[in-house]
C-alpha cells in the first residue's frame, strides 16, 4: 500500500538549486533513508515533505495515506524553554497519554486523593500496560527528572525528549533526521531494534552506516539535484552507487568522442544550411550540453603533515577524579604509544569529557599526575563544534590561523586552495559561517584542527552532521594518521573501523582496556548478559520446586498499596536526580561553587534515599 507520494518537488534558494522535480513513492512498512554530501539538501527535503517548507514547484503535490499518523523529528527540535519535561513528552490528545500525563503528575505532587482520581482513571483508559512502555522508553533514553523545563536542558537531552515524545504518540510514518545525534552506543542500540518492526514506516537522514546496513530496505541518494534509488542496504548501496558512477564515467567518455566529432563536422559545414542540417546543428547543442555536464564526484581531501613525536607521548600515572561522592576516574594508569587509536566508549555522563580534560591537563587529577612529552602536540575536537562570530566568512576563518600550511609531501597550500581541497569553493569561501549547513560548519571546524598539524588528535563526536563521503575520507585519513588519536563516538561502524583498542567506562570511576573493537565488545557483554540470564532461570526453576509458603500478598491495606507505589515512585525519582546530577560534572564551565554546590546536593539526596529505602522495605516483607 502505497504510503506517501512526491510529484514534482523542487526547492531552489537564489541561484542554487538543491533539488528539482522529484517523484518518489514510499509503501508502507518501507525503511527509507536519505544520503547525500552536506549541503545538498537533505534536511531541507525533509522538511518539505513534514509540511515545515513549501516546495517551490507550480505543479508539486504531497500525498500522504489517508488517516495515517505522521510523526517529525527534526535536528533542532522546537519547544518552548518554560515547558517542562512531562508537558512536553505528554502533550497529545490520546487519552491514554492524558491519564499517564495525570498519573505521573500525581505522583510527583504525592496527594493522596490525585493519586487515586489518577490511579482509576488509568483503569478506565487500560492505561497501565502503556504506562510501562513509556516507562522503558524514558528510561532508555535517559530521561528522569520530568520536572525539569525545556530551556535548562542541553541540546542533545532536547532532541531525545523529541525522541521520546515521538516513539511515545507511536505514529505510523516516521520522518526522522539525524535520530542518532546525541544518543549513547546503548541508546542507538534500542532505537535501532524499535525502528525495525514491520508495521513502521521511515524516511530518515542518517550517516550512521550500522543503522543504514541493519534497519533501512531502500536507501535514496540526492546528487545534483536528482534522486537515485537504490533497493538494499547500505552494503548493496555501495556496490550499485560504484556502478551508476562508472556508467556516468563511461557514457560521458562517449558523448565527449560524439561530440568531437560532431564539432568537426559543423566547422566544416557550409553556411547554406538545409533543414537536415539544422536537425544535426540542433542535436550537436544537445550532445554538446550532455558533453560539458559536470559529474559532482569532488571529496574532501585530507594530507597534512603532521608534526614530530618523541618516544615520551602522554603518561596518566594512576589519576583519580571525583565530584563529591561520584568516581569518574579512580587510580588510572595508562602510556600512550605511537601510532595507536583508542575508542572511548560508556553511557553518556560516565564522565567521558572529563577523562579527556583530564589527560589534556584542562583539569587537574584529585590523585596522581599526568605527564606530557615535549613533542606533543594535541588537537583537540570538540563536540560542541566551533564558536565564531556570525558575521565571519569562511576565508576569515582559515586565515586568521595560517595563510599558508605546510603539506606531507613538503610543499606549502594557500588557505583559499586548502579551502577547496575540503570543498568549499572560492565563491563560497566568501560566505558568512551562519549561512552553513550543519555538515559544512562541522567540515570547516575540521580543517581548523587539522590545520594545526597535530601528533596527538582527540575527536569528541568527529561523526556528527558530517556526510558519508567526507566521513569515509576521515577515515583513510585517520588510518594512516602517523600520531595517536583518541575517539569518543557513538558511530560504532567509524570506531570498529579505525580503533585498536578500548577503554570502557564501567561506572563507580573504573575504566577497562578492553583488547577489540566495539563490536567484539558488545558480543561479549551479550554473552554474559545471556549467562546472567541463564543462571537466572536454573535459580528461578530451583525455587519453583521447592514447598511454597502460605501466600501474604493481600496483606497490605489499599493505603499501604498506594504509600508502596508512591515510595517506589520516589526512590526511582531520587536516583535519576542522583544521576542527572552526577552529569552536570562534565560541563565545561564548572566552576569550584558549582562543584560544592553539586556535591552537597547529591549527600542530600542520598540521606532522602535511604530514609525511603527503609520504609519501603517495611512495606515490602509485609507484602
């Protein structure tokens, strides 16, 4: 059943053309996603066909399945800042959601008579299977404290509220761009499962090839305006792109032969000219204008020299780093070799950035010392990505740190030619930074550091908005790379391909090298989960066959029911607040009140934890 269709759909921005009359078709169940080099318009298609943009063209139409529900992730999604989190991610019309919107807003408050209005009210709409489903979807995407507004967050935990609020309305088509942006590796992991059922419908942009290879059936390319198809994956995209270019290569060959001879044949021709003449002067001007096509196949290309490095790089000798009574780092010790590339992995506020500042000497270990050789030279990319004036052009950018930069094999580059080595033509060049796209702000951010010519490089989300092309160059780059590099990503097909090793944040300060990459690593974490799980059933089993005790679960009163529930909805409270607190020490621009603040808020919390703890414990036995 056909899903959405697009008839002539064209966008164009001043003289730029980022597409023109697409038609494209979509069936239901379909996963559909869209690649293209930054730039080129892809959030923009995406928003066109979301109704967010009009398309340009008199004749476009949009047709959506008849009373199917859609649902719109955009990169940036738009809330008001004084909304807090439960308004936000419970603002439908389902009257499901409105009785867990009116649950869990009773509970927060904790009196008795909204409690139980909500707790019947739930019963009237069959809520509570719902309500443990958007349950797992909040704690998946680490969203806890629901009392929090909108303008306090950062804009990662933004676009997972959005995330969240999405999954949670359960819409029939989904247009998602970029849904990885932000998510930790176990994050992804979850939405890529959920996104796969049979009944969803997707069209999404995303340069997360894992997501392309395992989710998605059929992946679009917008080159030149025009939109290829490909059936498959992201491996069989490869494979069927490699051919349209080298059949592209081919027949402009022969058309470029055609035309040669052509040309001789009109500058020999006489001006009297017949209409069998004119029919041939008319199809030269075609074979001509199909001659001189330009083939877009430019990438960024990426040979800098890198500076010396001595046989002493950086040596963590058993740091320790706390915040309060969270560990983030607790007696590491670590020398880092030439020519390895470590892969930086664990959930998000694990205390990863601070790792990073740690062994930067951006901040100061509790314990132990970080020495760094005098060889090093550290380029350090941020995932907060560049901060520029608005009014700045690229070119500006670029030559306020070098006019010329030397290159690998000895010779010097003007900023202008390096400038088009990472595609960014002259006239663009000209430019102001806030007319760029996402991918182009992140490429331009890329250069500065490269530019430097680092030994020691430390990319902190080096995937995000940049495309597939650019991050397959990266790559190539990286591999050959002579220094150390140092990886945080959630892109698990960017770090399988280029880390030796990695270190693994555990939790409660401890860090594991583990020997593999990312994806060996998960296999062993199934296993053992798996394992757990085994062991878990042999122990249930065991209990099963053992004399069952008299039966005591009707022994709590209908307010000892509701005092549990409220207990547990508390202690669970608590430690989300516990957590997001705990995060807070990653920000960069901690200063020491914010640290005792912090730590004496968490010592609060967990004195409430306990006196909780305790009483639901009573409670519990009884029952």
């Amino acid at each position: 059943m056909n899903f959405l269709t697009l008839e002539n759909i064209s966008k164009q921005y001043g003289e730029k053309t980022l597409f023109d009359n697409i038609n494209l078709q979509i069936n239901q169940g379909q996963k559909v996603a869209l690649v293209a080099k930054n730039g080129s318009g892809k959030t923009t298609l995406l928003r066109v066909i979301a109704g967010v943009e009009p398309s340009d063209g008199a004749t476009s139409r949009i047709i959506i399945k008849k009373g199917a529900s859609v649902g719109w992730l955009p990169q940036d999604p738009n809330f008001s800042d004084e909304q807090t989190i439960i308004d936000a991610i419970f603002e439908s019309d389902n009257p499901q959601i409105q009785a867990i919107k009116a649950y869990e807003k009773a509970m927060l408050i904790g009196k008795s008579d909204d409690m139980e209005r909500s707790m019947l009210l739930m019963d009237d709409e069959k809520a509570w299977d719902f309500e443990a489903r958007i349950k797992e979807v909040l704690f998946k995407l680490n969203i806890s404290d629901l009392t929090r507004k909108i303008g306090m967050l950062s804009g990662g935990q933004v676009k997972r509220v959005a995330l969240a609020k999405l999954i949670i309305e359960a819409p029939e088509f989904l247009i998602l761009d970029e849904p990885t942006n932000h998510l930790d590796l176990d994050m992804i992991e979850w939405l890529e499962e959920y996104l796969q059922q049979s009944n969803l419908t997707l069209f999404m942009v995303t340069h997360d090839r894992y997501f392309l290879e395992r989710v998605c059936d059929t992946i679009l390319e917008l080159d030149g305006g025009n939109i290829y198809k490909y059936n498959g994956n992201y491996s069989e995209f490869l494979e069927k792109r490699n051919s349209r270019l080298e059949n592209e290569a081919t027949n402009l060959e022969q058309t470029q032969k055609l035309f040669k001879r052509e040309l001789e044949w009109v500058r020999r021709m006489p001006k009297a000219r017949g209409t069998k003449a004119k029919a041939r002067v008319d199809k030269f001007e075609e074979i001509k204008r199909e001659a001189f096509k330009k083939v877009d196949n430019d990438e960024v290309k990426i040979d800098f020299k890198g500076a010396r490095l001595g046989s002493k790089i950086i040596e963590a000798e058993y740091i320790s780093k706390s915040f309060g009574e969270q560990k983030i780092v607790s007696d590491f010790a670590y020398k880092f070799r030439r020519n390895e590339k470590v892969g930086i992995v664990g959930p998000n506020g694990a205390g990863k950035s601070t790792f990073l500042k740690l062994i930067t000497q951006e901040m100061k270990p509790d314990q132990g010392k970080v020495i760094i050789g005098e060889t090093v030279k550290i380029g350090h990319y941020k995932q907060d990505g560049i901060q520029l004036e608005k009014d700045k052009r690229i070119i500006d950018v670029v030559t306020d740190i070098a006019e010329y930069i030397p290159l690998e094999n000895g010779m010097k580059m003007t900023a202008a030619a390096l400038l088009e080595r990472f595609l960014f033509s002259r006239k663009q060049q000209q430019v102001y930074v806030s007319q760029l796209s996402g991918g182009e702000k992140r490429r331009l951010y890329l250069l500065t550091i490269l530019m430097e010519n680092p030994n020691f490089l430390i990319l902190d989300e080096p995937t995000n908005d940049l495309d597939i092309i650019t991050l397959n160059v990266l790559e190539d780059f990286l591999m050959q790379f002579p220094g150390v590099v140092v990886i945080v990503t959630h892109d698990r097909y960017f770090m399988d391909k280029l880390v030796d090793h990695l270190f693994v944040f555990e939790g409660n300060g401890k860090i594991r090298d583990f020997n593999g990459v990312y994806t060996e690593y998960r296999l062993e974490q199934q296993e053992k989960l798996e394992q757990t799980r085994q062991e878990s059933r042999e122990e249930n089993k065991s209990k099963e066959s053992k004399p069952k005790s008299k039966d005591n679960s009707n022994t709590l009163t209908f307010e000892q029911r509701k005092e549990l529930k409220r207990l547990e909805k508390k202690i669970e409270q608590l430690e989300a607040t516990k957590i997001q607190l705990s995060s807070e020490f990653d920000k960069a621009e901690l200063t020491t009140e914010k640290i005792q603040e912090l730590s004496m808020k968490i010592a609060k919390i967990n004195e409430e934890l306990e006196e909780n703890e305790m009483a639901w414990m009573v409670l519990a036995e009884l029952a």
